[in-house]
C-alpha cells in the first residue's frame, strides 16, 4: 500500500479579528492542523487567595488591530 506524503505551505493575513469571548479551556486556531493536543495547567502564580474582581469592561466589545509583520 502506497502512503501520500503532502506538505502544504500556507501564508494567512490576518488583518483584524474579533474574538467574543475566551476562557481558559477555548482553543484560537488559525489554519490547519493534523491534530490538536489538549493540554491543561493550574497555576497560582500570584497567591491569589481569592476570586479575581469582576472586569469594569463587563459588556463591552474590544478589538485588537493587528499589523502585518512584514
């Protein structure tokens, strides 16, 4: 049995995006991928000894420009 070998070359310009929201378990893919492998982390790097305060942002859209970096 002969097995296909490809290797796709791929360039994405990506010039503004809007991302509703994100938690700690979303995934921001851009492209493809053969597979993605989850991986999970919990780290309390600050002693936080409490809930974070809720955002004043609460609502709110931001959008972040990006620029192309060539």
């Amino acid at each position: 049995m002969t097995q296909l070998h490809w290797t796709i070359h791929q360039q994405i310009t990506i010039n503004m995006i809007k991302i509703g929201s994100m938690s700690n378990s979303s995934i921001l893919q851009i492209g493809t991928a053969g597979t993605i492998q989850s991986r999970a982390e919990l780290a309390n790097s600050g002693k936080f000894t409490g809930p974070a305060p809720v955002p004043i942002t609460q609502g709110k859209t931001t959008t972040v420009p990006l620029v192309n970096p060539r």
